[in-house]
C-alpha cells in the first residue's frame, strides 16, 4: 500500500563542501530509516542539481551506536 502523501524526511548536514562553481552536501537520514543523502549542484550557464539516497533499512540502524 502506498501513501498518498509523501513521506517525510529528517536528516543532519555533515558537511557542506564548496568549490567553485559546485557545491556538496552530504546529509545523514534520520527518519524514514538510516541512510545518507548527497546534493550536488552547480552554477552558472549549466546550472543543474542531483539528489541521490542511499538507504539502508531496519538492519542497518541497528548496528549505530
């Protein structure tokens, strides 16, 4: 079954890496599950952006300290 609305997520920022025209942000996901997000987006004429997600289900969070 899926929600009709979608979900929500949490997360902290470890870092935020900056080179020109690039940025790097890394997040830890905190809620819906463990994992780690990265953006990556630049500027200028070729402005563009990317979100990946890498989750890693219930087993994973066990094992966090």
């Amino acid at each position: 079954m899926t929600s009709p609305h979608p979900e929500r997520f949490s997360s902290i920022a470890e870092r935020v890496h900056q080179e020109a025209p690039q940025r790097y942000l890394p997040l830890r996901l905190k809620a819906p599950g463990a994992g780690m997000a990265r953006i990556v987006y630049s500027t200028g004429d070729d402005a563009n952006a990317s979100i990946a997600f890498y989750l890693y289900g219930a087993s994973q969070a066990a094992h966090r300290g």
